[in-house]
C-alpha cells in the first residue's frame, strides 16, 4: 500500500528499512527464515523528507514524483542502491538549502537512478541548492520548482556523492529550460562530488549555477544539449571529465555563459562522432583549461557573443579557434568501468591522435569521423585493400602525418586502398597531408594553412612513409576565402618518401600539391579536380613521373600550377586533356619546371605565364615555352591498364 506523508517522512514502504525506524517482523523485507533476500520490496518514493533518512540498498525504489529533502533533513542513499523514476516533469529528486544528501556508492556497487522507459527527458534529475555565491544574488529564485538558492558561504555543504549513475532525466520543464542530469544550484565547495555518471539525457549532463563546486570523475554521455554547462559565475573546478556524444546533432562538450568565474577544467577529454562545437562561450564567460583533448569536433571554440579569447586559457594561452586541440586523450573512458552500459566510441571510426604504432585492418570498413592525425614518433599502417569513408564533415575530417610521424599505405594494384566521402562530392572532406622536414622557401618550422602545422627544415632526405595505390575522392573542402585542403598535400616532405600510384578524384581544390620539400611521385592519375590538378610553390624540387590529367566539368581545367621561387621540378610523361577548354600550365612569379614527354589536349590556352615570368623558366623537350604551340605530338601516358583508378567503397 503505497502512503505519501508530507512534512513528516517519505513512504511507509520506506521507512521500513531506514536506519531511523523500525517495523514488525510481518514488515520485514528481508526474510529471515535461512533462505537469503527475498525479492525487493518496490517502494515509492516521493513527497517531503523532513527527518533524517537512509534508503536500503535491498529495496528497488521507484520515484514517482518530486522528492523533497527539506532543510535541517538529510537523505542517504547506500552503495548498490536502484532508483527508478517514472517519466514526468514534477519527477526528480531535490536538495534544498540547508538540506543534505549522501549518496555512498562505490566503484563495485554504485547508486543508480535511471528512468523506467529508459528514454532522454523521462524525468528532472538530481537537483541540489546551495548557500554559495552566485551573481542573481541572495534568495534567487530557480527555474526548477520556483526554489530558493544562493548566499554569502562559497564553503557551504550540501553533503556528498560517490559513483552515482543518472540515466535518462531532462525533462521538459517550459518551453525556455528543461531539467539537467545533475544541477547544481550555488553549491558551495564544501559538497564532495566524485565519480559521477550522466547518460542519456535531453538537456545538460551537470549544470551549475555560481557556487564553487567541484566535481572529480566526471563521465558525460550523449547529453542532448551540453555536457557540462555553467553559468552566474561558477568558480569550481572539475577534474578527469570525459564526454561522449554520438548522437546526431547533439555535441557541445561545454557552455558557459554569463559572468567569468574563471572555473578550471583539469584533463578534459571530449569525443563526438558527429561533429558539433566542442567549447561555447557566451558574453563573457571563460574558463582555463589544461589537458584539453577534442577529437571529432567541427568547431573547437564558439566565443558566442564575441567575448574575449582572453578569458579562455588554455594550456597557459588565450584560446584559438583556429587550433582543433587534438592532444592526446588525458581521460581514458575505460577509467569508468564502474558504468555498465557506458558506450564506447567504436573501433571502426578513425579520429584523434596515432602516438604509437597503429595498423588497420583491412577486412574492416572504417569511418573517419574527424581529423586522424599522426604524431611525432607514430606510424599508421593502412592495409591492401583497406576502405575508409570520411564523414561529410569538410575541414574538419582529414587525415593528417605531422613531422616525425609516418604513414605506410600498402595498397597493391588489385586492392588498393580507398579513402572517400559517401557521396563522393567535391569539398566533402579535407584529403591526407603529409608534413616534412625538408626545406622549403618558407624557412624552417613555418606554419600550414592547413591545421596550422609546422613545417619545414633542412633535411631533403626526410621521409614521411610510404604511399602506393590509394584512390581517395571528394575532397577539397573550404577552409577559408584564400585556401581550401587538397587531395594530398605535401608540405616539405623529403626524398625518403615513396609516392606511387594515387588517384585524385573529385576534388574541389587541387589534386596534388607541394608546398617546398623534394618529395617525387609516380603514377598520378587525377580527374575533375576543380582547381589545379598539379600544383606547387615554395621552392618544390622534385619529379612527377606518368601523369594523367582528366577535365570533363566546365570551368574547372587548370592541370598545373607553379608559383613562387623556380626550384625546378621535373614533370616526366604529363598527359592532360580537357573536354571543357581552359588553361593547361599556369605559372606565377618566377616558377618554372622542366617537362618530357608533354601531351595536352583541348584546352584554350597551353602556356599562361601569369604574372610575366621568364618562358625560359618553363623547359619543354629540352626548349624554353612558347605560348603558341600546342604540346600535342608527345606519348599519351596510357591508363588502360592502371585498373586500380576504378576502385572505390
């Protein structure tokens, strides 16, 4: 029989098993007749808890509407402990001023409350109000239930929690909030916060509202708005975050908002498989930040109301959109093992950092979900046959080998491997770049537009790996007005390099393009690449040997481009044909190659020496360039039998 007694105690059902009353022996849960537990008792929760009261583990509770521990009262809830709470928007459990809870799960046997249909936004959560200092002031009034928060005492407690799990909260309060998994309402430091699980839910994973709580452990997955959100000058600090977001549309790692509090976030580690802002700030909020790891993100900081970078610190420096902050993860997820059905990232999506020795497995079909960046000291091996399809996410989702990092794709003539979007549509991701230390006319360690790596040194014998047979379309996605990414781009990358038998398919920048570096290419093959599909600058001295070059969309049919210093390069065997007119060879400045076997095919214009070069810069059979004669008697590079340009997902 289920009894709500208001202002005096929770449930009958309840109290039965509290450590403050006592029932009959026919009350009993616990049957002690020598057979062990009976099954748990479903008790009700709900109501007002005005006396000090203690749950028992052995009984399944079920909260059915707002639980209200009142001031003077506290609620403590045993390790092992299950809650579940029927769907509704007065259904949560709330800690007002003056009140405590202590909830004292542990790693073996946590407490968890989770909603009976298991779905986001079935009930309001755990909310907790403090005397702590938030900027509405003192007496403040909360959008959850119309109770009062805030005060003068940043030491307040408001008891403890210890490996909680909440499942499924964020209900619907109005059409302006929703209820969060876990909100914190001027919470003072002197509430211990630890090894806490947020999942599943339709608002925030943890809120807070001013105070100086700090939360250690924390684990937030596919919370539908943010994981972590803060707002009227919260001064805490949370320690070991990971967050997980895996739905569509649903993948802020962090809002803030409001006055700066100038809150720390220690080894803060973020995950989407679905793109999204990693870091909003809105007015003047900010944060410092250290052991920041984002991987999957479109947009690494949002400064939403243009408030100043400077507010945001990260690893000692003011915040930079430009920068993905792909570090390596300093939050490990396997750390929360205590969570039974936390999700996981799954082992065919591609994203983050390779520190280490990574081979991919070939009979697997990978997703690359965002940047996949190789480190200094890493390799990534990608096998014969291996396919891989790159979210349409544009400059965020490439692949990338930084200085000191290696790729060795070991693609073959009858299993190459493959890298595309879906579609296949120009601009859809940004291609694989490659970064040396060769020499380039940009110095040593200059800056790439792509990513912002650093480039460049004094080893033109460097090498980044290997490469043979790779077919990847559909790149070239915008990174700004002046730069777009490339099919590959390779910036200073040495001799050491071996580049044999690539494919650049649909691409809305360039095909291929060097950027300084004596790296050298055979068997390029390189269709309908909207910009150039051969391209160079910064002093690039190597060779490219057997080149197709295929234009068949009107207005995209520039098949090189050379700019900047002439270092020369060598162009062995270059087939070009157009169906659509345009420019064959581009060159700007003081650019220049040396070309064998040259073959052009309909384009408007053969020879364009853009800004007034030297022609005898531009060798061809041997001869300084004119700009009439049509370069049509040479050998086509025949494609016939290049069967491995059809492959694809």
């Amino acid at each position: 029989m289920r009894k709500t007694i208001k202002n005096i105690s929770v449930l009958f059902t309840v109290l039965c098993g509290l450590s403050l009353a006592s029932c009959s022996s026919d009350d009993n849960i616990i049957d002690d007749g020598g057979d062990g537990p009976v099954d748990p008792v479903n008790s009700v929760l709900s109501g007002d808890i005005t006396t000090n009261t203690t749950l028992d583990a052995s009984v399944a509770y079920s909260l059915t509407d707002q639980l209200n521990v009142k001031s003077g009262a506290t609620l403590t809830i045993p390790a092992g402990t299950k809650i579940t709470a029927e769907s509704g928007t007065d259904v949560y459990i709330v800690v007002q001023q003056g009140a405590e809870i202590y909830v004292q799960g542990t790693r073996n046997n946590p407490v968890i409350m989770k909603s009976k249909n298991g779905n986001s936004g079935d009930w309001g959560g755990l909310v907790l109000l403090g005397n702590g200092v938030t900027s509405e002031g003192t007496g403040a009034t909360a959008e959850v239930g119309g109770f009062i928060y805030g005060g003068t005492n940043n030491a307040d407690s408001s008891g403890s929690i210890s490996y909680l799990v909440i499942e499924g909260a964020g209900a619907q309060i109005n059409s302006e909030s929703q209820y969060n998994g876990l909100t914190l309402y001027a919470i003072g430091s002197g509430t211990a916060l630890n090894n806490i699980a947020i999942l599943n839910g339709a608002d925030d994973g943890v809120e807070f509202f001013g105070g100086a709580a700090s939360i250690t452990n924390l684990y937030l997955e596919n919370n539908e708005d943010d994981a972590v959100d803060w707002t009227e000058g919260w001064i805490g600090t949370v320690t070991n975050t990971y967050a997980l977001h895996t739905i569509e549309g649903f993948s802020t790692a962090v809002e803030a908002d409001g006055l700066n509090g100038n809150p720390k976030l220690i080894n803060f580690t973020a995950v989407s498989t679905t793109g999204g802002t990693a870091l909003q700030f809105k007015k003047l909020s900010g944060a410092t930040i250290t052991g920041l790891s984002l991987t999957g993100y479109d947009t690494s900081i949002d400064m939403k109301d243009e408030g100043p970078l400077a507010n945001v610190v990260i690893e000692g420096e003011a915040g930079n959109p430009d920068m993905n902050y792909t570090a390596e993860a300093t939050v490990d997820a396997s750390s929360f093992d205590w969570i039974n059905n936390r999700g996981s990232v799954d082992a065919t999506i591609l994203q983050g950092v390779v520190t280490g020795d990574v081979t991919l497995d070939a009979s697997v079909t990978y997703q690359l979900n965002s940047s996949y960046i190789v480190q200094e000291g890493g390799k990534l091996t990608i096998p014969a046959g291996t396919k891989i399809t790159a979210r349409d996410g544009g400059t965020d989702v490439y692949i990338a080998v930084l200085k000191g990092g290696k790729i060795d794709i070991q693609g073959t003539e009858s299993q190459p491997v493959v890298i595309s979007s879906t579609a296949g549509n120009a601009g859809d991701w940004g291609g694989l770049t490659l970064v040396g230390n060769a020499t380039t006319t940009e110095g040593t360690n200059a800056t790439a537009e792509v990513g912002g790596f650093i480039y460049g040194g004094s080893d033109d014998a460097d090498s980044s790996g290997s490469i043979k047979n790779l077919v990847i379309i559909g790149t070239g996605a915008q990174i700004n007005a002046e730069s777009q990414y490339n099919g590959v781009s390779f910036y200073s990358v040495g001799s050491g390099t071996v580049v044999e038998n690539i494919a650049v398919i649909n691409g809305s920048d360039d095909g291929v393009e060097f950027f300084g570096g004596t790296v050298s290419a055979t068997n390029l093959y390189l269709e309908n690449n909207e910009d150039d599909a051969v391209d160079w600058t910064e002093g690039w001295s190597g060779t490219v040997t057997n080149v197709y070059v295929k234009h068949s969309i009107e207005g995209f049919s520039t098949a090189v481009e050379g700019d900047g210093f002439n270092g020369n390069p060598k162009l062995i065997n270059f087939t070009a044909i157009s169906t659509t007119g345009g420019t064959a060879l581009q060159f700007k400045k003081e650019s220049g190659a040396s070309f064998t076997n040259l073959y052009l095919e309909g384009y408007t214009t053969n020879v364009d020496m853009k800004d007034g070069g030297a022609l005898t810069n531009v060798k061809i059979e041997g001869v300084a360039a004119t700009l009439t004669d049509l370069y049509n008697l040479g050998t086509k590079v025949d494609v016939s039998t290049w069967a491995w340009i059809e492959a694809r997902l």
